[in-house]
C-alpha cells in the first residue's frame, strides 16, 4: 500500500467541511433579503414583526462600523450586475439619491407612499423617507448654561473654543449631509475657509456622531455636533446634556429620514413591496417614535401614541430643508473633502 | 495625511514595537527558564491571557476612558502601544520558545568568535550579529520579529477605536467616503510593497538552514531572577486580560438576568455564534492543511518552493483581502456560479495561511524523531494491534500539533471582524462582528453581558475538545 502522509487523508474530510459550512451560511432561496442601515437594536424587532405577520421570511444584512469601510450603498452599486438586495433601508437621504441617480431602485409608490410628505420622497417614487432625526447641537449643562439656537450663536461657540467642540468626521454620514448644506448656503469657499480655520485651530474631530456626543457628555468637550438619537443616548444615560436643533441661515432644520427603496433587478417584487409599504405605515413610525432613538414620524401619526419629546421635534422637523436639492452640493463637496483627507 | 504617509507611520511604529519586544521576549525566555516545569503551564497560562482577549472587548471595555484621551495624541499612540505590546509579545515568546534549534548552540557560536581571534571593530561586530542571526539564536528572534510585524502591521480595530493613524484606517476611510474598490484595490499595492520589502529578507534568513534532525536545545530549570516575568505577567495580564474582563462583567452582571429570560436574545447569539464558529474552524482547518502542504513543498533544510507563492496574498491583511475577495466574486460568471460564503471562507483561509505556516515552522521540531519513527513503521504493520498502536503514538506526537495548529487559527478568524463583515452572506452575520456594530452607540448591561457569552462560546468548545482529547489519550495511551 503506497504511503500517503496525514495531510492527504484529510482532504476528503476538509471537502465535506466545506461544503457543509456552505450549506450553513447559505441564505434560503425563497427570503426577502433586506440590507438595513438603521441601529439593528431598532430595526431588529421592527423586520421581525413583519416576518411574523406575513410570513415572508427575511434576511438581514446590516451596517456595521467596520463595514462603514464599504457602506451598503457602496455594496448595492458593486452589485448592480448580480443584485442581491431586494429591499434597501438606509438610514439618511443623500445616498439613496445617489442610487436613485444611477438607475439603481425601482420605483414604486405604494399606500406608504402618499402619507409622506412631498420634499421627504421622491417624485417618480424610487426612494421615501420615513421617521427622521435632527442634526442638533448637543452641549453639556454642566459647562454651558444656554445656547442659541442660531448658526450665529453656534459659529460663535466654535470659534471661541475649537479645542473644545466635537465634530465627526464629515467624509460620511450625516455630518457630510450638514456640510452639504452648508456648501450650498455658504459656497464652496466660505465653508473651506471654516473647515480648514477650525482644524487649525483643534477643532475635536472624531470618527462618528456617537463619539462626538460621548465627548460632550463626558464633559471632555462642552459642545459638538451629532443627531438626537444619539442625544438622547446620553439623555437616557443620565448625562447632563441639552441640544438646540442646527438652523441654517434661512431658518430651515436639518431633517434626516430614513428611507426605503426597492433595488432594481429584485428577486422578490411583490414581498419587497409589502415589506416597503409596512415601513412606510404610521404603525411602523409610531413605533420608532417610541423607541430610544426617538424617530421623528414624518406622515401623520395619532399624536397620544408620540413621546411628548418627539411631538416637539415634530414643528422642528417640518422645518426641514429639502434634502433634494443638495445632490449637487454633496458631490462636489465629497469631492473636496477626499482631496482634503485622502491625498 | 497621505496613503504614503499613513503607511509610513505604521511601518515605523510596527518596527519599533516588534523591536521593542524583542529584549521583552528574550528576558521573559531566559527567566522562564527559572520556573519548575510542573509551574510552567500555569506561568504559560498567565502570558496568554492578553493574546486570547480579543481586541473588541479590549476596545469595549476601555473605549470611554480611551476617548478622553484623544486630545493628547502622543499619549493615545503611547496607550495603544501598550495595549498592543500586552497583547502580541506572548506569540513573539511562542515562536522562540517552539522554533527549532539553531544550527550553532551558544557555545558552538562563542568558540567560533573565539576562532576568528579578531581586532573587535564595527566589521567584526556585523560579522557576529550576522552569524548569530544566520547560525545562531538569533534566527529565532527574527522569526518572532516578522510575525510580529506583521500582526501588528494588520491590526485595525484596535487602531481605528483608538483613533490612531495607520494605512488600513485610512484606506477604511477612503471606502467609507465613496472610493471606487478599483481605486482602492490600486491604492493597496503601496502598504504591500513596503510589507512584502520589509517581509521578505526576514522570511529569506529566517526560512532556510534549520536543524530539523536535532531535538529542541535543552530548557532546563535553571536558577534565575523571576522578577521581570513576574511583572510582565501581572501588568499585563490585568491590563490587557482582566481588568476589561472585570469591566465587561460589572458592567453586564444586570445584563445577564434580562437576557435569560428573554430566550430569543441567547438563542439569536447562539446562531450567531454557530455562523462564527462554522466559518472559523472550516477556514481554520483548511488553512492548517495548506499550511502544512506549503511547509511540506521544501527540503528538510526549508528551502524555498513554488508553494510559498500561496503565502503571498495572505500578507496585505484582512481589510486588503477583504475588497480583493469582493472584487473578484463580483466577476459575473464567478457570482454566477459560486456559493454565498465561499469568499468569506477563502478570504479567511487566505489571511489565516501565514501565521498557519509560521505555526508549523514552530511545532517542526518538537515532535521526538525516534518515537516519530517508531509510530511510522508501527502505522505500516500488517497486524492490526501494532498498527494501531502506530496511530495512537502517532497522536501522542502528532495529535497536539494538529489541535494547537489550527485553535489559534479557529480562534483569530472567528473574532475576526473586517474580512468578515465584508464578505459574510447576508444574514450569517457572526455574533462578534453584529456586538461590535452594537459597540459603536454606547454601552449598555445588556450588550456586555451578550459581549461575554460571545466570548465564552468559543472557550466552550475549547473547553469540550481537551476533554475528548484528554479522555482519548487516557483511554488510548498506556
């Protein structure tokens, strides 16, 4: 019999791993897959709910930290030959649109459609918003008595000590919806010039909103910029925090939603719509009103089913700027900021 | 700061830490050597509790007191090289004590000095130290030395929650800002240039020359201060092993109670933890197989084969590999056709595939040749009682190798978080890298608590395969 060495042997055992293994990490066929940007600690049982009531089993890919290094937009565009998402649920607007623009959602206007308001969603129905939050200032009590909820009296604070306000990095996420803003309001140059004035200065600048929130309600920082549901994180907590909504010049908010969008090329058509028109429902907003994050209802909503807190926020959130006609600006003012960091 | 800037930072700093280690390595050696032997696995035990905490729970625990400290960046680098010293100088330690025995002992390279009978200048000195790292313990060393750079030329995690530079941090945010993944892919031929240039003279000296025929150089206990030893261990023990542990516990213990009686959380991590562990020990056994395959392609003197070509992906790191996988299973008659999961597990295989063959250069030599011998020829007998004893001492001698080859590989991928939230199908997520996600919006007793069962559920396994194993043995072995 011809020697053969341990290693040899093992590799009929090592196939059938394999093939195992794949056979465990396989998605069933028939799930509606899901790719979910939003907190998994409130999505979660939301998703779940209505596998439950419908019975349409679902697979969900979340947004993770480390995965912020290819976000899910990134992944559906890199998908867009073989898609594997059917139903997206991003947790901001910019970048739905962004899809929108490359052909990449399907549209679909749905009962969930037509309670949201008009600036919220999107006119051929590929993308709608739905439970928003605030960009706001958070600033501890204990180092600030009051602020003005002004961009005069915010752009005040931040020049008097840089060193001692917190920003997330604005290459993503919502700070980089509130830079396009700005970049439309401002102009390219005035916000450069600021940009650069305050990281000159020691401006605290952090790897995301909860970090920058951490800094301020650990008292490391007086101020910083993030969104309310990380606020009320801190809130929740027991932190001596307080916030005033950040206004543009013209007076109007920031509004963030979440938005939802069926991905062109979805395997499951008629699931991925039911699945968007129950997001869409005052039931599933309620719900995200109440939960910790405090999602701010955009439709209408049985206003006794809100948080007291929330049905404040709900005036600040009419206010909202449209998202919409920051495409450009948020382009062209990524384009600079990747300069800015990564040459 | 730029990519090239990024790269040359981390370069410098992983240089300067596998350097440091080096005295650190060979103080603790050489006072180890101090300890009785029936203390040894204990002492052993200790050192490692730092490099079998993962870095997200390291992370977890010290993240809010970590983040005050971001406005003095020296002292954050300063506190992450700490924590990263604690945590890799026991498999620095590992690699020297496991690595063969030099072709010269100590006393054979002193009486060479002593033969070259030469004016002690600059030259001569460069001589020594080039025989000592050729011939002599030395080589040793600079196998710990690659290794060691290399993990920490890798890490990320730890590294992005601390906020300190480093090239994959930045490349993590040029994806994060909408770099197309070609770009990116093009981008990583600079930190993998400067790896492999930095890399390669080490894995040339430290590959070749060997003394695989004779056994381990003698480590008997010998009277010795054990002062250092007992310092390290402490320090480090508390700050990279049970201080965050104590964190994570104080902080989940109200956790624990909730989560019990809430079945579906347990049972969600226990999926989870299932997803982890299938890919991990299915990457991991692969890569020991093919580790063994690349380390069986030389002679016995370990010269180099076209099989250590394979090494080569496997040393742009996790993040590198990661896109790389991703890039490369979106070609549409690959997506086509293979299997969701299958770049995940060819992506960890691929990023487990140096340390495995680093691995098995170690445990080379510990196996006893003569009784080696006699379980080969036993294994060939015609008569079945001798052949199975053949097995059995082949067990003995080879069992273990095969258990500590592919554990710590087992245990690396499945806390592996970067390749695998990239690559993992959608909904097979593993329970490390769904709490790290959780991480990022704060503490809370609930998510410590799931923290330590996610933890404790691979220590679990652990735990079952040496009670078969030392059930085995006891039944097996006479």
């Amino acid at each position: 019999m011809p020697k053969r060495s341990a290693t040899s042997l093992l590799i009929l055992p090592a196939v059938v791993l394999v093939i195992t293994a794949l056979w465990w990490l396989s998605p069933r066929e028939d799930a509606l897959v899901v790719y979910c940007a939003h907190d998994a600690e409130f999505s979660e049982p939301i998703l779940q709910d209505f596998e439950r009531q419908t019975g349409i089993p679902l697979v969900i890919q979340f947004d993770t930290e480390a995965t912020k290094s290819l976000s899910l937009i990134q992944r559906i565009k890199a998908e867009k030959n073989q898609p594997r998402c059917d139903v997206f649920w991003n947790n901001e607007t910019l970048g739905i649109i962004d899809l929108a623009e490359d052909s990449l959602l399907e549209p679909y206007k749905g009962t969930g459609y037509e309670r949201i308001p008009e600036k919220y969603k999107d006119s051929e129905g590929r993308w709608t918003g739905f439970a928003a939050r605030l960009r706001v200032v958070i600033f501890n009590k204990d180092l600030i008595k009051s602020l003005e909820a002004t961009e005069a009296a915010i752009l005040k604070l931040i020049e008097e000590e840089p060193k001692r306000f917190a920003i997330a990095k604005p290459l993503f996420g919502t700070t980089l919806t509130q830079y396009s803003a700005h970049w439309k309001e401002w102009g390219a140059e005035k916000l450069q010039a600021w940009h650069r004035q305050q990281h000159a200065k020691g401006i605290q600048e952090v790897a995301g909103n909860a970090k920058s929130k951490d800094l301020v309600a650990g008292g490391n920082c007086q101020a910083g910029f993030t969104d309310t549901d990380d606020y009320y994180v801190a809130v929740d907590a027991g932190k001596p925090v307080e916030m005033v909504p950040v206004r543009l010049n013209d007076g109007a908010t920031i509004c963030i939603p979440n938005t939802v969008a069926i991905v062109k090329g979805a395997k499951h058509q008629e699931e991925a719509r039911k699945l968007v028109d129950y997001l869409l429902s005052a039931e599933v907003e309620t719900r995200l009103a109440k939960s910790a994050a405090r999602q701010i209802p955009l439709g209408e909503v049985d206003p006794q089913q809100v948080p007291s807190e929330v049905r404040d926020l709900m005036d600040e959130a009419e206010e909202g700027t449209d998202l919409r006609l920051l495409t450009s600006a948020r382009r062209d003012c990524l384009e600079w900021l990747q300069k800015e960091y990564l040459q | 700061m730029s990519l090239w800037e990024a790269t040359l930072w981390t370069w410098l700093r992983c240089l300067f830490m596998a350097g440091s280690l080096l005295p650190v390595i060979a103080r603790i050696n050489h006072e180890l050597n101090g300890v009785q032997q029936s203390q040894r696995k204990w002492v052993w035990g200790i050192l490692l509790l730092p490099l079998l905490t993962p870095g997200f729970l390291v992370g977890y625990a010290y993240g809010r007191g970590l983040l005050a400290l971001r406005e003095w960046q020296w002292w954050n680098e300063l506190a992450y090289l700490l924590l990263s010293t604690a945590r890799w100088m026991p498999l620095g330690l590992l690699i020297v004590r496991l690595a063969p025995a030099a072709p010269l002992t100590p006393t054979g390279l002193h009486c060479w000095k002593l033969s070259q009978q030469r004016v002690r200048t600059w030259q001569g000195h460069l001589s020594d130290f080039e025989t000592w790292i050729s011939f002599g313990e030395g080589k040793k060393y600079l196998l710990a030395f690659g290794l060691l750079f290399l993990v920490t030329f890798h890490d990320f995690d730890l590294a992005a929650l601390m906020g300190i530079q480093s090239w994959n941090v930045w490349l993590f945010d040029a994806q994060g800002a909408g770099m197309a993944l070609n770009e990116s892919l093009q981008r990583l031929i600079v930190p993998l240039l400067v790896q492999v240039g930095t890399l390669a003279p080490i894995l040339w000296f430290a590959g070749r020359g060997w003394n695989l025929t004779n056994e381990q150089a003698s480590q008997e206990v010998v009277f010795t201060s054990r002062f250092f030893l007992t310092g390290w261990s402490v320090l480090a023990g508390l700050g990279g092993c049970l201080v965050p542990w104590g964190l994570v516990i104080a902080e989940g213990s109200p956790g624990f109670t909730a989560i019990w009686r809430q079945g579906n959380q347990w049972l969600g991590l226990l999926q989870e933890g299932m997803n982890g562990l299938v890919a991990g020990g299915t990457s991991g056994c692969v890569a020991i197989l093919v580790s063994r395959w690349i380390c069986n392609g030389g002679t016995r003197s370990r010269k180099w084969s076209v099989r250590d070509l394979f090494l080569v992906p496997g040393l742009v790191g996790p993040l590198a590999i990661g896109l790389v996988m991703l890039a490369v299973f979106q070609v549409s008659w690959i997506a086509r056709f293979s299997p969701l999961g299958l770049s995940w597990l060819l992506g960890l295989v691929i990023w487990l595939m140096p340390i495995g063959v680093l691995l098995q250069l170690g445990f080379r030599n510990q196996a006893v040749p003569m009784a080696l011998h006699l379980g080969e020829i036993l294994k060939q007998s015609s008569i079945g009682n001798q052949r199975r004893s053949g097995w059995r001492i082949w067990w003995k001698l080879r069992g273990d190798e095969w258990i500590w080859g592919i554990v710590p590989l087992v245990w690396w991928s499945y806390f592996d978080l970067t390749i695998s939230s990239i690559l993992a199908p959608p909904g097979s997520v593993s329970a490390p890298v769904r709490l790290f996600n959780q991480m990022h919006y704060g503490h809370s007793a609930m998510l410590s608590a799931l923290t330590g069962g996610a933890v404790l559920i691979p220590v679990a396994c652990l735990g079952m395969l040496l009670t078969v194993r030392r059930i085995w043995l006891r039944g097996g072995i006479q």
